[in-house]
C-alpha cells in the first residue's frame, strides 16, 4: 500500500522552513561563551556531534546574534545539555529572561569556557574550524572536557517543548 501523494512546494517561506523542521524531535542545549567576566548564553536545538578522534561537536549560530562576534572573539564556548525539568532555564537562555532563573543559575569553568552548571551533561569546546551557512555560522568545536551527570531525562523539542514518558 502506498501513501496519498503530497506534492512538495518550491515556493515556501522562513517560517513554513521552520514549522517543517520542528518535525524533527532534537535536544535542547545551552551554549555558552565569556564575556570578560560575565558569561552570555543562547538555547540551541542546532547542536551535533561530527566525530569521536578527535572529539568534534557542531553548533549552529545566527550572524546578526551578539553570540556570533562573541565565541569568534574569545575562540570557545560551552555546551550543557538540558534535563527535562530545565525548561525555565531553555527560555530564559532564548531570550525570556527571568530574574528568578537568573538568580538560580551557577556556571562551571573549565580552562575559561563556562557552562550552566546543571543539566544532563556539559562539553567545554576550543573554536576548531567556522564555515558559512547562510544567515547563520556553524562552529566546529573540539571537546577539551565533559561530564555527564544522572538525570530522569532530556529537555526534547518537537514542535514545543517535550519529555519521555
């Protein structure tokens, strides 16, 4: 038996491209970068391993965000992985800030990369390699250091915020 045929559109716009790819269930992360002494951060779901030796992942990063100048100056960033009970801190990282959650927040540094000091695992990343791709830069980043710590389960994104089970 074969499927009802859809026919595909050429012509769509940013935000049809956006609804079709939050089909796609991903993680939710926070990345991180210094900002002298501050840290500065943006939620991600654009986020990949690329290669076990030497131990690569990929983020991906909007040109016209203050985050794009900011890991090209200071050449590294950091990577948490958020829990399922982190949605607070997944908003407030895209941009809903909350001082409740501002006032939670702790950071983990590692040879200058901070990172939210919660969540299912951190990745301290050195600036590996920068490619064009589009109105976005994608950073390659070589893990210097990581931890993982037990948790009930991942923040996932599938269209809005969900959990297992």
């Amino acid at each position: 038996m074969t499927a009802p045929s859809m026919p595909l559109s050429t012509q769509f716009e940013s935000g049809d491209f956006r609804k079709a790819l939050g089909t796609f269930c991903t993680g939710v992360t926070v990345v991180t970068t210094p900002k002298g002494e501050e840290v500065v951060g943006m939620t991600a779901n654009s986020f990949t391993s690329v290669s076990l030796s030497p131990a690569l992942v990929l983020v991906s990063v909007g040109k016209q965000s203050g985050m794009n100048a900011l890991i090209q100056e200071s050449k590294v960033f950091g990577v948490t992985i958020l829990a399922a009970d982190q949605e607070d801190v997944s908003n407030h990282f895209a941009g809903k800030k909350d001082p409740q959650v501002e006032a939670t927040l702790s950071y983990l540094w590692h040879e200058g990369v901070p990172m939210v000091e919660s969540g299912m695992a951190n990745l301290a990343c050195r600036l590996w390699a920068t490619y064009d791709g589009g109105d976005h830069t994608l950073y390659l980043g070589e893990v210097l250091a990581l931890r993982t710590i037990k948790t009930a389960g991942p923040l996932l994104y599938f269209g809005g915020y969900r959990r297992l089970g």
